[in-house]
C-alpha cells in the first residue's frame, strides 16, 4: 500500500490506473476507521481495482463549537487496516492541500442540505459536498462507496453527481450495527460509562417503528409518537430531529407510500455541552403490497 499526500502525485496515480483501463474504487473517510468504513473497503475491493481510501478530518464541515479538534484521529491503526484489506493507496493530504490559502468556491446542494441534519448543522453539507467533488476529481474514482446510516448525505452526494454530470457512480453500502444494535460512527468513541447503553435506544426505538408497520401502523405520525415513546424511556437521551420523509425529496411524508426513511438524531448524555449527537435511520420500501424495513 502506498500513502500518498500531494494531490499531484494522486493524480498521477489515478491517470496511470485509467490508463490502464482499471477500475477504480474509492472510499473517503474522516479516518477513526471503523468496522462500518471497512465494510465500504471490502464491497470497493470485490467491485474494484485499484482501491484508493482516503483520510481527510475536513474542516469546512463542522461548524463553529463542533468536534473538529477533539474528532478521533487514529492514524496509525487506520494505516495498518487499510494495509490488512488490500487497500492499494491511502491519501492522506494535509489541509492547505485541499484548501490553500485563498479557497473561496464551495458547492450548495440547494434545498436538500438544508433540511434535518442541515438545519441543526448548518453549513455541514456545504463542506461535505465541497470536499467530495474536489476528492472525486482528484481520484476520478469509477465508484465511491458511502454508507447509509448518513443517508441524506448520499442523498445529497448522489444529487450533486447528477446535476453536475460527474463520471463516478455511488454506491450505498448498509448500516453496520454492534450486536447490541448500535449504528457505528466514529463518534460512537465519545460515549461513556451508561451513554453506551443509552445510545442504543435509536436503534430500539427504529426497531418500534418497524414493530408497528409490521403490526400493520401505516400513518408517520402514529409511528413518529411510537419513537418518541420509546426514546422517552431513555431520561438522558434528547431528540434533536425524528422524521419520516421521502428518500428523493428528504420533505416529510403524510402516508408511506413509496421509498421512506425515518430520519433520527439525538444528544446522549444529560449535560448538552457534553453530549454526543449521533444519527441513525431506518428505510422503509415498498415491496409488492408490504413494506420493508432495513434498519
Ligand atoms: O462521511 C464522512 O466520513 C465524510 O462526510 C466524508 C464523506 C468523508 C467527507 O468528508
């Protein structure tokens, strides 16, 4: 595996494999690398050759008073899980790589960035979709693989691909959950002592709202309360935003229709200041006459 840090040389590396005609893969990454982010380098490995995975704790998408200077960085076990799964280039380029001095062009995905995570983040997606275009043209991957559980983030990616008839196509790769059903996130490593367990009253909480479809509950409303009931029983963890909204549009829905999700974030633990927010969701498709559930 090669760690490669200018964008020069990533570029060079990726024109090679094009040349070449191999198809590349590639996983971006904050790093913290977790089993979630290693089930996006396995499904990259079984589509793909070369596979680039790269590490970039992106600035422009966290907000002032957010956890960029606390973010989990982890580098050297990164390195040798990447090294472990076949990876073939780890780009790791400094910040004033990716934004020198003088930076002023970012993308907006109107509409869809502003709504839920956006809302209590703002800014959030500008930086992610500002920091993905740049990566995939600097890698120029064939596929990119990112991972449901930030699924308005796909939905913004794929979005941006469409509108600005970009070469790389997405692929969506599930949610991986500890056995206890929590959603894995970097950010899972802030929890301490009882927020642990806390933390997996979303997926409790996601698991009663599949319960009440598959009891035959269709209206969002009743199956909102259902959440919020369960969540309720969970003293020290707060609601930030529940929805159930379209997967096309991200607007709320008033019956379920066609393709859902339910959209949750919370802070887990009493103290807001020092709180983790985590976010999980469950998608809800129409199969035949049923629904289906995925959480
Ligand atoms: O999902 C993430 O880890 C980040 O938002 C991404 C896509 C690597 C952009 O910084």
């Amino acid at each position: 595996m090669e760690t490669i840090h200018t964008i020069a040389w990533m570029k060079q590396v990726a024109r090679d494999a094009r040349r070449r005609e191999h198809i590349l893969g590639f996983v971006p990454t904050m790093g913290a690398l977790h089993e979630g982010h290693l089930s996006l380098i396995r499904a990259a490995r079984r589509q793909c050759s070369p596979v680039v995975v790269s590490i970039f704790v992106n600035p422009t998408q966290f907000g002032p008073g957010e956890d960029l200077a606390k973010y989990p960085r982890t580098f050297e076990a990164d390195r040798a899980a990447c090294e472990n799964l076949g990876v073939d280039y780890l780009f790791v380029p400094p910040v004033d790589e990716i934004y020198p001095r003088g930076f002023r062009t970012f993308v907006n995905v109107d509409g869809l960035g502003d709504r839920l995570e956006g809302r209590s983040r703002p800014g959030h997606f500008r930086g992610v979709a500002t920091v993905v275009l740049k990566l995939f043209e600097i890698v120029e991957p064939e596929f990119a693989f990112f991972g449901r559980k930030d699924a308005q983030q796909v939905r913004i990616l794929e979005q941006m691909v469409a509108d600005l008839n970009l070469n790389t196509q997405l692929v969506t790769c599930p949610i991986i959950r500890e056995p206890d059903g929590l959603a894995l996130s970097s950010r899972n490593a802030y929890l301490q002592g009882d927020q642990r367990r806390a933390a997996t009253v979303l997926y409790r909480s996601l698991d009663a709202v599949r319960a009440e479809i598959t009891a035959g509950e269709r209206d969002p409303a009743r199956l909102l309360a259902a959440l919020r009931h369960a969540v309720d029983r969970e003293p020290s963890v707060v609601i930030d935003y529940a929805e159930i909204v379209d997967a096309d549009t991200l607007e709320p829905v008033m019956a379920l229709r066609k393709t859902c999700y339910v959209m949750l974030a919370a802070r887990v633990g009493t103290d807001r200041a020092k709180a983790t927010r985590l976010i999980d969701n469950a998608l809800i498709e129409l199969v035949g006459d049923s629904l289906r559930v995925t959480l």
